[in-house]
C-alpha cells in the first residue's frame, strides 16, 4: 500500500451531539436486582459473542424489494424473519451496563482499518464502498485469549438512521459490513449515527470524495478515541434479513454539516420519488425480549 499518497486530516473535534446516547447511559438502571428473566436475556447475547448461528439461503437482487411500511409486509416472501430483527429503538428499559454485571472486564470487539483507496457509487437503495479496509475481531467472552476474526467487505449508508437511540431518529447511519474469516455467513456489523449538526466531518468528506474517483479512505477518523459500543443480536436490515448479525452500533453520535448530509439524503429522504420521501431506512422491529449490552 502506498502511504505516500494518503494525506492526513486534522484530529476530530466531538461536540455535544452525544446527549441522546448520554441520554441512553443515564436512564439504564441498576441490575444489582437483575430477575431471572433478565438475566437470560443478557447471558444470550453474551453467548453469542463466541457461538453464532450460521442462517443461509437465497439472497434477493436489490430490485425484488421496496422501502415503506407497506412493501415491508412483502418483504416475508423473500425473507427469513424470526424474532431476532433488526433495527431497534436502543431503549433504555432493555440496555444493561456490562460492568453492572460482569465480574471481569470485557470490551467486545477490536478494531483494525487501514487507509485504503477505494470507489464507492450510488446503487439503487444505498451509498456503497467495497472493498477491504481491515478486520473487526470479536472478542470470546469465554476464552479470553481468543477472539474471532471479521473481515470488512464494503459499507454503506441510510438517510435518516435505522437504529434509534432512546426513541431519537438520527440524520444518517453508516453500516460497516464484515464478515467472519472462517465462516463469511456470520457477519458483524458496526453501526455509526450522524447528526447534522453544521461541523463537517473530514471522513465524510473522503467518502464523498470516493464518489468520483478512488480516494484514500481511513475509517480511524471516525473512531471515537474513547466511546462505549451498545451490543445485541440481530439481522439484515434488507432482505433477505438473515439473522446473523452481531450488530455494535457505536455510543458517540457524530457530525456531518448540511452539504454532507445533502449528498446521501437527497436520493433518499429527501426525495419524494424514493419510498414516498421516506427515506432508506428499515421499520423498527420488536425487541423480543432481546437485551442491548452496553460496553464501555
Ligand atoms: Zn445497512
């Protein structure tokens, strides 16, 4: 790889847009007096960080299905939905505070991206860059020494956001894709919400960029230096909705400006012929009695 071309940008500056995932932090209660139920609910998805079940079959082209509430009812022809999809509002009624309950620490996952110059395009439901930008290991809960390991494939865009936290829609949500070495139906994804909030965001700018020609994208510009990650079990947001996705969407909420948010949001959102102006972006799901785990 040449490094030589890949021009840095200034260290990002986060603001205030994280009260909604503060929000989220200060309403999750205690679990000192965690109910069996409860306590069933955040084992699951603990165990799953080292065995997760493997779902295949058919995958549908992307123009099988449509965005809006009533195509979604359609949407069971071509998928394969249980009680484990995805998205969710990340309440904080079903969040639970790792360290409230575990007796070790235990951060989940381990990121390692690398600058890569990469094309991304506009396909007919989303913003998309393939192509590899580093791995996702997943961390055994079990065997600590032992992680699992998840190669990126692409990642992609929805305007407004999928996931809510404590109730809030989001402006934007990109999704990271990655997929386990030894078995690429798992698949692990890490979430990241925007809010356009007026502070251009210089990764943002390199995935624009990557719109018109290759452009060194570095995904450590996102990254928090220090951000908790809510967990849970869940599916593909499209069909044909597997549901094997570890999902880990990310505690900092982060910023774009007006023209960034534009460039996504005016094929989607913004766009009364896309699913009525709906925008890109999955019905919410039922929990199901579904735990987020929330690791700082
Ligand atoms: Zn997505």
């Amino acid at each position: 790889m040449d490094q030589g071309q890949y021009i840095p940008y200034p260290s990002y500056n986060y603001n205030d847009t994280d009260q909604h995932r503060l929000a989220v932090e200060a309403k999750i209660k205690p679990n000192s007096f965690m109910n069996p139920n409860q306590l069933e609910a955040v084992v699951k998805p603990l165990r799953a960080l080292d065995f997760h079940q493997t779902q295949t079959g058919r995958w549908p082209e992307e123009d099988e299905w449509e965005y809006g509430a009533h195509h979604e009812a359609e949407w069971c022809r071509i998928c394969h939905i249980g009680y484990f999809q995805s998205p969710i509002n990340i309440d904080p009624d079903i969040t639970f505070k790792s360290a409230e309950f575990l007796h070790r620490p235990h951060f989940p996952i381990r990121l390692h991206y690398h600058p890569t110059s990469l094309k991304g395009n506009f396909n007919a439901k989303t913003f998309i860059v393939q192509g590899n930008l580093g791995n996702l290991a997943v961390n055994s809960f079990i065997h600590q020494d032992q992680s699992r390991i998840f190669d990126e494939a692409q990642f992609h865009f929805h305007a407004p956001s999928e996931h809510l936290l404590n109730g809030r829609r989001y402006d934007l949500e990109m999704h990271v894709v990655h997929k386990e070495r030894s078995n690429t139906n798992n698949i692990a994804v890490l979430g990241f919400v925007f809010k356009e909030d007026g502070v251009r965001n210089p990764f943002i700018d390199q995935v624009i960029r990557s719109s018109l020609e290759p452009t060194y994208i570095d995904m450590n510009l996102l990254i928090p230096q220090k951000s908790g990650v809510f967990y849970y079990e869940g599916s593909l947001t499209t069909p044909p909705a597997f549901e094997t996705v570890l999902w880990f969407v990310v505690g900092h909420v982060l910023s774009v400006n007006r023209e960034q948010l534009e460039f996504f949001a005016r094929q989607w959102g913004m766009n009364p012929a896309f699913a009525g102006g709906k925008g890109n972006y999955r019905e919410l799901q039922p929990p199901n009695g579904r735990a987020v785990i929330y690791f700082e």
